[in-house]
C-alpha cells in the first residue's frame, strides 16, 4: 500500500466518479484507474462496486475511509514539522548563562523569543560558568552562552549584549559604604566572600587577579555557589564581595551597598556565544531576535554578529 494509492482512493471515495477524481489530481483516467486496482490487488478484496451508471463504496472501501485520511494527515502533519523545523519555526535552543547578572537580558531575549517564534522553546541552563559555558557550546551540549571572558576562544562566534563593570558589595554600615571611588588596594584587610573556584566564573578570576595585581591574596571566609547567597552574607556582615555591577539587578537584598571601585572603571563586557558555524535553524532565529532583544551597547563594535536575515 503506498501513499499515491492511497491518494488516489481518497479522490475516487469522495467523488464518486473516477474522471472527475482523475481531474482532482491532475493526472489521466487509465493511470488512476490502474492505481486502484493495484490497491484492491494488494489488499485483497474490492473497494469499490462499478456500474456503467455509477461508483460506490464496498463495505471494505467505506472501512478504508478513515484509516486513509488519518495516514494523509499524518503525512501532512510530518511534512509540516520538518518543514517548520529547517525554517527555525520550530526546535529546542539550550541557552547558558551564570545567574543574575543575566536575568534581564534572559528576559528580553525570551520575552521577544516568544512573541516571534512561539515553536521554538529555550531551555534555559542557569548556574553555567563561562569556562564549562563554553566547553558545553563547542561540544554542542548547549547552543549559545550569556558569557564573559578575557581572551576569545577559537571555534567560537559571539556579539556583546551588554556593558558592566566590577563592582564592591559592602554591608550597608560598613565605612566604605558612602564612598564615591574605592580600590582594591585599600582592601587588604578585609574579610571577603567569594564564589567557589571550581564553577569556573570569570567574576572570580578577576577578583583573584585584581587583588594580586594590588599587591595581596585575598583573605576569602566564605564561598557561596550563587550570588544570592553571597549577597545574602555580605548583608549577615560576613564579609565584602568583589563582583559584577549588573549581579545586583537580579538580587533583592536589604542590607547591602554597591560602591565604584577603581579598578572597575573600564568596562567589560558580556557576550552571547555560539559555535561557529552552528547550523540549527532555531538557533539562527534567536541570534537574529537577539539582535534586537540584546542591541550591542552604543559605541562597542559587535564582532562577529550574528547571521541577518535573507533578502525576500
């Protein structure tokens, strides 16, 4: 049983005469004719009572019926999700980013996701570290990364989404609260609270090399694996936390205060990752989304961008 037959008995079920069903699909009478008879030869029985006044359904055609429109429409059906999957209408886009320095540009990007391309769905992976971000991108275990890094690593294509910048988190009563300007030198002897090392967060890293670059290894009394708990014990009077300006947007917490630091005042940068030459239809709609869900700040060269949309 093939699907042409299948077509072909459909035509003839619902007209009723085999010249007008042969017109329906575009094709002579004898091939038609011959296709059903192929079908009846296959199946074992007739399907259809002919007259030289009329055509009608046997019992075992009107029991075909159903079963040949529910397989069309599966056709149909199946068509059209590989159809809508290789033009990015449909799929599944896995999406890291470390936490809430991310949320809103997470938000935007998914608000604008959803108005545009209700089939594609984010899976959103928090918690993910620029170095296993990244590791999970080029391995193709996730699609694109909300990430920051000091040198660009090969295989890797990307746009900055956003300018940030570090940043001291003191309790609110601590002396440096108030300050307009403090640096790093000038915490020495304080006690600080960090993310772990292991995740691998560029955050970290910077407050590592900052501090060293200052002339001492920070004396850290407390790790904490996000950075709501970190500010949670900042405000506990824990310690102070090194960390990034935009971390403060996805936290609500009393009790704390955000001060310039010095050595903060160049600015760095986030950046939405992909592997080069990634070629997921869905994956290419959210790049061209983001481009207006993320625009790359004023005056900061995006390289390289993402793919833009065809010519129609």
């Amino acid at each position: 049983m093939e699907i042409a037959q299948l077509r072909a008995f459909l035509a003839v079920a619902e007209e009723l005469h085999f010249g007008r069903a042969a017109e329906r699909l575009h094709m002579a009478q004898p091939p038609l004719s011959r296709a059903i008879k192929q079908l009846e030869r296959d199946l074992g029985t007739e399907l259809f009572e002919r007259t030289t006044r009329k055509v009608r359904l046997t019992t075992a055609g009107e029991a075909l019926l159903g079963p040949a429109r529910d397989v069309l429409e599966s056709m149909r059906v199946a068509r059209s999700a590989v159809t809508s999957a290789g033009e990015g209408e449909t799929g599944t886009v896995r999406l890291g980013f470390a936490g809430p320095s991310t949320y809103l540009l997470i938000g935007h990007l998914g608000r604008l996701v959803r108005e545009r391309h209700p089939g594609i769905e984010l899976n959103l992976q928090s918690t993910t570290y620029v170095y296993e971000a990244l590791r999970q991108v080029i391995a193709g275990e996730l699609d694109a990364a909300i990430v920051r890094w000091e040198r660009e690593p090969p295989g890797i294509a990307h746009r900055i989404v956003a300018t940030e910048h570090y940043v001291l988190v003191v309790p609110k009563d601590h002396p440096f609260a108030g300050r307009e300007l403090v640096s790093m030198a000038e915490c020495r002897d304080e006690a600080f609270v960090a993310l772990p090392a292991d995740p691998g967060s560029s955050v970290r890293d910077a407050f590592i090399r900052t501090a060293y670059d200052a002339g001492f290894a920070p004396d850290i009394v407390q790790t904490a694996p996000d950075s709501w708990t970190v500010m949670a014990l900042v405000a506990a009077r824990v310690g102070i936390t090194f960390t990034i300006d935009t971390a403060l947007d996805g936290v609500l917490q009393d009790g704390i205060a955000m001060v310039r630091l010095a050595e903060g005042l160049s600015p760095v940068y986030a950046r939405l990752a992909w592997r080069h030459g990634d070629q997921n239809p869905a994956l290419r709609e959210v790049l061209r989304a983001s481009v207006e869900a993320l625009p790359t700040p004023a005056g900061v060269t995006a390289r390289p961008g993402p793919p833009r949309p065809s010519p129609a």
